[in-house]
C-alpha cells in the first residue's frame, strides 16, 4: 500500500486525487500472495459494464480524480479496456495499467498506446524463469518479459513491480541487473502486506529480518552504483519497522477504490472488515459515496483515534496505521495497527515473526490462488 504522507483530508471534502478501478478480479496467475478477495471468483457476473465504468470515471473526474490506475486481476482480460483508457484520456485522466503483462501483446499495446495510455506497471517476481512460473502457478516468465521488452521498445514510462517475499528476497541483485541492461528507470521492491491469500501464507512468505536487511543492502549498492539512471523504492515489511505504515494517506483522505461489482472503497481490502456497508455506484451515486457514506466516514480524520494514536505525536503521519490489518490481526478495525511498537496488540506481529521464523526450518506448500482453494486449505488443516 502507499506510503506516502501528504494529502491528508480530515473532513471529507477532499478530492479522491487517486483513482483505482479494479477492472475484474478474473486473472490467468494464481499468486499466493494476490489482495484480490478470497472469494475472487464469485464476482465475474457482477463486473461493471462498458457504460457502467464510463460513468464511474465521468463522475470520479468531477470530484477531482487525476492519477487513474487500471488494475484487477488483469485488466487485459477486459475487451473493452482500450475503450476505457480512451475514455478516460478524453476527460482528462493520467492512466496508469497495472498488470501482470501477460496478453499484452504488441498490436494490443500499441491499441493502448493510441488511445491514450500514458504509464504502465508491470509485475515480475523472479529473473529464473521456473522461479516466476513456480510462484504465479503458469508459464508466464517468457511472456512478462517480453511484456517488458515491449513497454520499453515503445516508450512508456514503466515502473517495475516485484512482490518481495521469502521465496524470492534472494532474487533482487540479479533483478536489478536484469533491469538495468533493459534500461528500466523506476523499480520498487514491495515486500508484500499480509492480507487475503497473503495473510493465509504469511508463514510460508515473510522473509526474516536478516533477509530483509541483507536485501536492503544490496538495493543500497545499486543505489550507488547506478545513481540517478535508476530510482530503486524498497518498502521494507511494517511487520518489521516498529511503525505503522500510513495506509492510503488515511482513510478516505485522497484514495477511492472501485472493485468489479462497482462497490466504492477506501481501500482494497475494505471488505474484509465486517459491520459496515459497501455499496455500490449501482445504488448511490459516487459523489455520495466517496463524501457521505458511512463506511468512508467511519475512519476518515483523526477524531475517532483510540488511544495510543489520539495522543501520539505522529498521528498525522500514520493516522493509526492500516484499519484492514488492524482488523485481521485483533479482529477489530478500531485499533492502532499492530505494526506500531505502542499498539497494546504488538505482540501480535512479534509472535507471528517467531512463528514465521521457525517455519523457515519446515516447507509447507503455498496455497495458491484458484477457485476452492481455501475450503480445500481448511479441509486439510
Ligand atoms: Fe490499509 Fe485497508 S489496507 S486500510
């Protein structure tokens, strides 16, 4: 999730500056460690249409939206997706497609190009082509990096995605070499936030502090060594830091999330969260949602801060943390996130190291993403 720590809208009337739209949660990958929902595959017939999705841009624009993320699943699954970069080109949007880059061929990248594509992120987990298949359960290495090739040949601006975790920490020198011959400028290695299909593998996937350390490192090196040819971000795991990650700038603060079926979010992972309402711009319209709604007023500001964050001298940093993770871990989305070293529930994220950390000694498969794959997971534990 973001990091950033401005922008901050205490009251509502601030502008969902960005703009997400999960096109479809449907994707050819079956990564362990994917934030679409758990129950991905009950949205396909619920997805927003063509004219649906141009409405939700249309009205998005008027409170505001500028930065505008295409993302799923994969985006490229939708057919009309040219048409709503178009679109959303026309009204004054900057698009950004987030995708894996498998089916972005060259004849649909230059379709993309012409409607009005401005910037794409695309994923790599690996430069060991059984590696990547292995972790995204298909044969997709080949086909991300001519992704990339392609991206490159064609003059976008690119940021590269890699997903960190334990599988993969080792892979990052060769990454960036790999990046560099290609002549990629922008690399952010992400270690990955324990929600979803994550958090149900959170054993499996976190890496040890010695490795995010020694990770570190190496990114420093190339820092280096490279300068201002490469800017390389590495999001160290807020299991780690002491500190709370300032998640989406703040509740509904300048973050509006669109999943398939149309419900407005505050973030990703908003549903995991029970008792609130989501609604979607199939009931309410959007302008209402984004300032009016209960579930983006629960959060927003600092006024409902429990304590330690309403006294903390960092709460317009943090803003608490991350509500979705606070939920998962205590089971209350009304804590301090804790990631927070003051959070009361911190031993939480410290017994989950250990546990993550005698699990190093014994492999246990990933549960991949598919379709039954969790009933299956509790079956057999
Ligand atoms: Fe952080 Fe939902 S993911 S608030």
């Amino acid at each position: 999730m973001p990091k950033e720590q401005s922008g901050l809208s205490l009251d509502g009337q601030g502008k969902p500056l960005w703009l997400s739209l999960e096109l479809t949660y449907r994707c050819p990958l079956k990564c362990s460690w994917c934030n679409n929902p758990l129950d991905f595959e009950d949205y396909g017939s619920r997805e927003l249409s063509t004219d649906e999705w141009k409405a939700v841009l249309r009205d998005a624009r008027d409170l505001g939206a500028l930065q505008l993320g295409f993302t799923g699943g994969e985006p490229l699954l939708r057919d009309d997706l040219e048409e709503l970069v178009g679109y959303a080109d026309s009204i004054g949007f900057y698009t950004n497609l987030i995708t894996s880059g498998i089916g972005l061929t060259e004849e649909r990248l230059l379709a993309l190009k012409a409607a009005g594509l401005r910037h794409v992120q695309l994923s790599l987990q690996a430069t060991q082509p059984h590696l990547t298949d292995a972790l995204v359960g298909a044969r997709a290495h080949a086909l991300k990096l001519e992704a990339a090739r392609l991206v490159k040949k064609h003059g976008f601006p690119m940021v590269l995605n890699v997903p960190v975790f334990r599988q993969n920490i080792g892979e990052i020198d060769a990454m960036v070499e790999w990046a560099a011959e290609l002549g990629i400028e922008y690399i952010e290695f992400a270690n990955i936030q324990y929600y979803n299909w994550a958090l149900m593998n959170r054993d499996e996937l976190m890496p040890s502090l010695e490795q995010v350390r020694e990770a570190e490192a190496v990114v420093n090196r190339w820092r280096e060594k490279l300068g201002k040819s490469m800017t390389i971000y590495f999001v160290i795991p807020d299991y780690y830091e002491g500190r709370p990650k300032a998640c989406m700038n703040g509740w509904g603060a300048i973050h509006l999330t669109l999943a398939p079926d149309g419900v407005a979010m505050p973030c990703q992972e908003a549903r995991v969260i029970p008792g609130l309402e989501f609604l979607s711009v199939r009931d309410k319209p959007l302008a209402w949602l984004w300032h009016e709604s209960p579930l983006f007023r629960k959060y927003r500001g600092l006024d409902w801060l429990p304590e330690p964050c309403g006294s903390c001298s960092e709460k317009e940093k943090d803003f608490g943390g991350c509500r979705c993770q606070a939920l998962l871990l205590t089971g209350d989305a009304s804590n301090t996130d804790p990631a927070c070293s003051h959070s009361p529930h911190h031993h939480l994220v410290t017994e989950a190291v250990a546990v993550t950390t005698r699990a190093m000694r014994f492999h246990k498969p990933l549960i991949k993403r598919s379709a039954g794959a969790v009933s299956t997971a509790f079956m057999e534990h």
